[in-house]
C-alpha cells in the first residue's frame, strides 16, 4: 500500500483534474467491453463454422441469419467501445501533458541564467524536452490502464469461453503454453531493448546536433551576417559521425540478435499451436474410442459436438 501511495503511478494521478477519475472508470468499463469482444467472435465464428454442418438447408439459413446478425451486434459494441475507450483515455492523457507541460515550464522559469548556459539546456534541447518527452508520460498512466484491463478481460473471457464449451483438458495445456509464449516475448524484448541502448549511447550526441540546427535556424539572420555557415555545418557534421560512430559499434552483432530472437518469438507461437492441434485431435480420438462413435461402415463418426468443443478451444488459443 505504501508503495502504491509514494509510487509513480500514483504521483501522476495526483497531476489529473479533478473529473479524471470518473473519465478512468468509464474508460474501464468500455476496455472491459472491447477486450471481452475478441473471445466473443471467436465463439460466433465457431458458431458459424458449426452451421455448415447442418443437413438441413432451412436450418443453415436460419443459423446463417443468426450468427451474421450476432457479429454484426459485435461490430456495432467493438466500434462504440474502441472509440469511448480511445476518447477517454486520451482525454484524461491531454489533461496529464498539459498539467506537466505547465509544472516543467514554472521550473523552468525560477532557475538561474547560468543554468540555460550548459549545452544539454539550450533552448533546442529544453524546446523537445516540453514538446516530446512529456507527451510519452501519458503512455504509462492512461494508455497502459486501459491496455492492462482490456487485456485481462480478454484472457478471462477466452479462458471462461474454453472452459465451458471446449476441452477442460485443452485449455489448461493453453494455460501452459502462457509460460513458454511469454518466454519467447521476454527474450525478444530483452535483445531489442540492448539494441535500443548501443544506439541511445550516443543520444546525447544527436540531441546536441539536433539543437544545434534549432539554433542555427532560429538565429540564421546573425549566423549569415557573420558569415559562420561553413563553422556550424562542419560543427554539425562532426556531432552527427561521433553520435553514428558510437551507434554502429557492434551492430552486425545486435541486428543478428535481434533477428535470432524476433524469429524464435514468431516461431515458438507456431509451435505451440501445433501442439494444440495435435492434443485436440487426440482428445477427439480418445472420446471417438470410448463411446465407440462409428458408422455402419466402421468409419469414425466425429459429429459437430466435437468438432464444437475442439474448434472453440482453438479459437481461443489463437494470438490477437
């Protein structure tokens, strides 16, 4: 609880306005409604697929009517709560920059002259800093929030969607398989976050050049009456080889990284979808044996209540 008092999280909910608060709860709610979708249409187009089995053409027509109207239902609910969601979490988001943006420039004001006389406070750097920088805070108030909670629904719908209609035994193996998925997410964004560092070590650098020209423009009528354009291009260019020079060290390296672990990230959601398959199709042969589900023939008689419970524990597996 203290952690949650003094943490960040709860510094910057300490910056929204006043009605910021009503706008998160209704923005939850309308992520819970978006998040739950994704699930949903996966049953519905289980449904859909279901009705293709149906020996009567007037019951296939009727599920048909059905099965559309229901995920057009799901088009309506996913447009309206995408939208509110987005709205308010970017209300709430606009509330935060402005907020921040208006504490940065007070502080900014009440520090000495000397302070703005440092290279990494020129007015370029300080112009960014209110411009960008702050505007990333709101990705880790409102944005995540909205992620975080549409992201649960979405598990806990599937999960309860599986559970119900499909294989017990499939879905806890899809549990599982969060462990081995969530691996693979790691690595890969533990390699791309060190690539991300060789080239954030020369950030430094690059923000020094890239005042250097918000300067320069700003000031050209002193630059070109004194003739200094040849000085701050050559000045420029040595800041931008030292910012590349520091960047490119090592990068066939971490490009190769990356790469390795991009591809195992891709590859290991293929392999655990095999492995679906493959236990889902067991599971069918184990319930065709016991209840002896043969034709007259001798041929496997694998009906749509089978099918249903396979095909729903697939959807629910598939990535979004």
């Amino acid at each position: 609880r203290g952690w949650l008092k003094n943490g960040l999280f709860s510094k910057l909910m300490a910056q929204q306005d006043e009605g910021d608060k009503f706008l998160f709860g209704v923005g939850s709610f309308f992520a819970l409604l978006n998040g739950g979708a994704m699930p949903t249409t996966g049953l519905i187009f289980t449904k859909v697929l279901m009705a293709l089995y149906y020996p009567n053409p007037g019951h296939l027509l009727e599920a048909a009517m059905v099965w559309a109207s229901a995920y057009l239902f799901a088009g309506v609910v996913v447009s309206v709560a995408g939208t509110c969601e987005a709205g308010l979490f970017g209300t709430t988001g606009q509330h935060l920059t402005r907020r921040l943006r208006e504490i940065s420039l007070a502080q900014l004001l009440r520090f000495e002259i000397g302070y703005f006389d440092a290279d990494e406070n020129s007015s370029g750097a300080l112009t960014a800093f209110l411009s960008e920088k702050i505007t990333l805070v709101q990705a880790m108030n409102g944005e995540k929030l909205g992620s975080l909670v549409r992201t649960l629904c979405t598990m806990l719908v599937g999960f309860a969607i599986a559970f119900i209609y499909g294989y017990w035994q499939l879905t806890l193996l899809m549990i599982a398989s969060i462990i081995p998925l969530s691996l693979a997410m790691m690595i890969q964004m533990i390699v791309t976050v060190g690539a991300d560092s060789v080239s954030v070590s020369g950030g430094g650098k690059s923000t020094n050049a890239g005042s250097l020209v918000g300067e320069v423009v700003v000031g050209i009528r002193t630059v070109a009456s004194f003739g200094a354009e040849r000085r701050f291009y050559e000045a420029y260019c040595k800041q931008v080889d030292a910012a590349v020079g520091s960047c490119c060290k090592g990068s066939t390296y971490q490009a190769w990284a990356v790469g390795i672990a991009a591809g195992f990230g891709k590859g290991i959601v293929f392999m655990v979808l095999g492995g679906v398959f493959y236990f889902g199709f067991y599971l069918i042969n184990q319930d065709i044996l016991s209840e002896g589900r043969f034709t007259a023939d001798g041929c496997p008689n694998v009906n749509d209540e089978l099918l249903l419970k396979f095909m729903v524990s697939e959807q629910e597996q598939r990535p979004a």
